[in-house]
C-alpha cells in the first residue's frame, strides 16, 4: 500500500468524522489526523518487512 492512499486514507476519515459531528469538530480533528498518521506508521512498518524479507 503506497503512502498516498494512507495520507489520502487520513484525509477521509477526518471528514467522516468532522461531517458527522456538529459541536464536536474540536474534538473530531486530532482523531482524524491521529487516524492518517497511524495509517501511514503502519505502511512504512509494512515496507520495512517487505525490504528485510527480500535481503
């Protein structure tokens, strides 16, 4: 999985969360982004494996 459709990833579920609360967006926000930046630490976790069991 390339890193774009992770960040992209993160885009999508900040605006899930955010579109679907009213008052909460404060609160919606750093989940969201939380969201995209553990998508993206397991891509690059998952590439890493990929390298080591290729050497």
């Amino acid at each position: 999985m390339p890193k774009n459709v992770a960040q992209f990833t993160g885009v999508m579920v900040t605006a899930i969360i955010v579109f679907g609360t009213d008052m909460d967006v404060f609160y919606a926000m750093p989940l969201g982004i939380m969201a995209g930046a553990l998508a993206t630490f397991f891509v690059a976790l998952s590439e890493q494996l990929q390298m080591v069991r290729r050497a």
